[in-house]
C-alpha cells in the first residue's frame, strides 16, 4: 500500500447482526448501501464484536483492548481518560477527529482524543447500569424487557430517529463545513447511529419496504435440550419467561427489526453521498461496522449478551478502493483489530509506537489477500456469574466460564450452534482449554469485576444525592458565527458557505 493519509468515515450501526444483511446472505434484508460498499470493498465475512454489550464494544473499537485490560466491562464502566484511543492516535498523527452519534462512554471524559463531538449521546454517561455479581437471582430492573418484542411495529416518531437524524444531519454539515473551511488536515470522521436497536418500532415508510408475510421467522426458535446455562440466565435477564411470546409478535419484532435496519442504512447513505458530493472522498476510506448484534429470536433469545454468531458476529467492510480490491475475507477478526488497523491507515500501512500495546492487529494484510485467523471474546456483565470468554479459530468457537460447562461448536458442519460438541472431541477441546489458562487469569478477572461492581454501586446513588453534575456531553452552538450576522461582510459569507464556489 502505498503511503498515504486518507480522508477515514466509520459508518456505525448499533445492534446490528451481519446474518440480518443481504452482503452476509439475508436475503430478506434491504441494504442498498452497505450492499455497495460491500462489492467495492473487503467484506470479512467472520468479524466479532469481541463483547456482545454497547460500552464494552465500543470501548474495544476505542482502545484496541479487551475489556479485562480496559476495565471496561459493562454497561456502566468507567473508561478511563488515559488509556489512548484510536482517536488519541490519528490526531497525534495530524488528523482532525471528529465524532457525530452514540458512543456510549461512561465517566467525566466524554471525548476520548475526539477534537470535537457534534452530539450528545442517547445513553446515559453514569454508573446507573452496575450489574452486581452478588446478587444473581435479581432481574435488573434498568434492562430491557420483552416489551420491546410484544409491542414491536409501527410508530410516527420515536427517541430514536430523533437522536439518528439529529446524527445523519450535523455529520453532513460537518462533511460540507470542512469542505469550505480552510483546514488542511485529513480527518476521522465517526457517524454512529442507535437504529437498529431495540425498541423495535419504525415507521411506514421502511415498514412498508417488506411483505409482512415474507419475513422470516427464526431458523430454531427453541433452545436446544440441553440448554446451555448461560442462555437460561439471560432468559431471565431480559424476562423473557415472563410470559409467552406469539408467533405473530415475533414476526413484527423481526418485520420491525428488518425496517430499521434499512432506515440506519439509507442514513449512511445519506452521509456517504455527502461525502462524495463534498469531494472529500477521493482516495478515502470508508469503514462500515456495528457494535454488536441481535439474536431476533433465535434460541429464543433477544438482544446480545452472549457468543453466539446472531449475537456477536457483526458487519465489518473497508471500502477504499484507491488502495485494495475488492475481496471477502473468510478468516476470523474482531473489533479489537480496528484501532491498529486505523492506526496503520493513518501512517502509510506502519503501525506507530504504542504508549500501551494493543490487543489486536492490523487488518490491512487481510485487504491485500494475506493475514491471520482468530478472534477472541470476553463478557462481563449482567447474566453472568463470573467471566465468559470465547476463542473463534478457524471451524471452532469455545466458550468458557469457571462458572459453567464448556461449550464448544462446529461451525462448519453445525453453523447453527446446536450442537454443544465438547464432550465428543475432547482434545480440541482441552486444547482450547489450555489456551484459554495460558491468555486468562479467570479468577483475578473475576475479583477486578466484583471489586470495580462494589465501587460503582456506592458512588452512584451517592451521586444522585444533592445536586447532581451530570457528565452528559452537552455540544455547544455559537449562534453568533451561523448564518448572517454584520459582523461579516454579506458578499463574503454567502462566497464562503456556497458550494462549490463560484468559478471554482
């Protein structure tokens, strides 16, 4: 690859499984524009989100560290401000870093290397959503319920496309801003979207987009017998034995599901179109991706908070057709290999020097038709009774936890994970078991979450005591330098807001 430093748009849907999109084989799903970046680019077709749960993916896809080394295990986590972030690493390199959307960070450092952030984020910036170890039979009553299944369909308006608009629409401007600004720098510009995230509720015009009666319903939606124990806890988690679920709620939530997905991807749309428009996109990069996936009934679970593929396996394209041909990548990565990979773009294929060394890789070999397979995973958060860890290498995936039996799948010959095969091949197996002994201490990872749990849930009722300084970021708009104003000369506001400008 030859040395470069290119324009970088990551395009983020949050929830969203790569089995839910035509490029990864649906083929009820509608997404018109991940579809073209996906022909136009590298498509990994194994990607892993590394922790199926919002803060912690995403404090991955910052840090480039799994959640044991970041501290970042859960909903509710402290990020702390020191640890570097991608975003630290490209504006050291000379790059303005920009971040519109959810990121979903907890703590007062609500930036993380960002040079400027356009919105504030949808989820809350506190310690509120502690799981607490110590008390395992007690349902969080902060956690998602069932309603979002039984009451899926059709709405008007919701919190959240009022939140993605509000996303799709400054990440545009900025887009435009930076194109008549006079700033020279390569940028990083971050759009991260909620959709297609539960609540699943959308309105008429991507509703309609599908036959009611041509989506899909789950290919197993019965656990298997036996069911592994870490499934019945989330069960409970989400209150999913509460009481019955129809089939007919069940295709509305998937139906539901199906049409914010496609509205996530014609904001992306919106977003890459204005890059284009802008001119800002030649020689450029464009990563599209999610945090973490959705089960939509499978085992006859929802959301994520587990390792199975639904759950973890996410959309994962580079499309930077200035430098790689297209390719699918079969090869097992994760999202701890984007801050390298990012990192690698920005100074001409090398990876820097890093103040703290990463755990992931480089993914730009596996552009060029080289690289590695594996990716691994660790949960640490509500449903669990002490850490879960995954390996994916290869046709195997082997989840461990001290807590309950081995699970390890054929992904080959049973892509649908039903078949818990660890007793059948017992020496891959206890390979992995000795591999996992070899990257984990389980059990001073299992006194770190209880302890840093302990903490969170004295300081966050303590917080809320008195007068509360919320560490929500609050974008700040100078009214006096939009639009017109007399303080700048008519012909020379209009001349520099138009686009493109005249005679240029």
């Amino acid at each position: 690859m030859a040395a470069r430093r290119p324009n970088i748009l990551v395009l983020m849907a949050d929830q969203l499984s790569a089995g839910a999109l035509p490029a990864w084989g649906n083929p009820v799903a509608r997404a018109p524009t991940l579809d073209r970046l996906a022909e136009g680019g590298v498509l990994f077709r194994n990607f892993h989100c590394v922790s199926p749960l919002c803060a912690p993916a995403r404090a991955v896809l910052m840090s480039g560290l799994l959640p044991s080394r970041s501290g970042v295990y859960d909903n509710a986590a402290h990020f702390a401000a020191d640890i570097p972030t991608f975003a630290h690493y490209l504006r050291a390199a000379g790059y303005r870093t920009i971040l519109a959307g959810k990121m979903h960070f907890c703590g007062p450092d609500q930036l993380h290397g960002f040079e400027e952030r356009l919105t504030t984020d949808i989820y809350p910036a506190d310690f509120g959503w502690t799981p607490d170890w110590s008390a395992p039979e007690a349902r969080p009553d902060w956690y998602h319920n069932m309603s979002s299944v039984t009451e899926a369909g059709l709405c008007v308006r919701t919190n959240q496309i009022d939140y993605d608009e509000e996303v799709a629409f400054t990440a545009q401007r900025a887009l435009f801003d930076i194109a008549r600004g006079n700033d020279e720098r390569p940028f990083c510009l971050v759009v991260s979207f909620t959709h297609p995230h539960d609540p699943f509720a959308i309105t008429a015009e991507y509703w309609n987009l599908f036959d009611h009666a041509a989506v899909d319903m789950p290919r197993f939606p019965d656990p298997p017998a036996p069911e592994d124990a870490h499934s019945r806890r989330v069960r409970r988690v989400i209150a999913a034995d509460a009481g019955p679920v129809t089939p007919a709620q069940i295709r509305r939530a998937r139906h539901a599901y199906y049409a914010e997905s496609a509205y996530v991807d014609a904001l992306m749309g919106k977003v890459r179109t204005a890059f284009d428009a802008s001119g800002l996109a030649d020689g450029a990069v464009t990563i599209a991706l999610a945090d973490h996936g959705e089960m939509l009934g499978e085992r006859g679970l929802w959301y994520k908070m587990n390792f199975f593929e639904p759950a973890s396996r996410i959309p994962f394209v580079l499309h930077a057709p200035a430098m790689f041909s297209p390719r699918v990548v079969e090869g097992a990565a994760s999202m701890v290999d984007v801050l390298p990979t990012l990192a690698a773009l920005a100074h001409g294929g090398a990876e820097p020097d890093y103040a703290l060394p990463v755990d992931g890789r480089s993914l730009l070999a596996e552009c060029s038709g080289g690289g590695t397979d594996g990716a691994v995973g660790e949960y640490l958060a509500e449903g669990a009774l002490a850490p879960i860890v995954m390996i994916r290498r290869g046709r195997w995936k082997f989840v461990h936890s001290p807590a309950d039996p081995d699970q390890l799948y054929d992904l080959v010959a049973d892509p649908d994970e039903r078949e818990n095969c660890a007793g059948r091949v017992p020496a891959v197996a206890e390979a992995f078991r000795a591999e996992v002994a070899r990257r984990w201490d389980l059990a001073a990872l299992d006194r770190a979450v209880r302890e840093s749990q302990r903490r969170r849930l004295l300081v966050a009722p303590a917080l809320r005591q008195g007068r509360n300084r919320a560490w929500e970021f609050q974008p700040f708009v100078d009214a006096s330098e939009q639009y017109m104003r007399n303080h700048i000369k008519l012909d020379d506001l209009e001349a520099r807001s138009r686009f493109p400008r005249v005679g240029a």
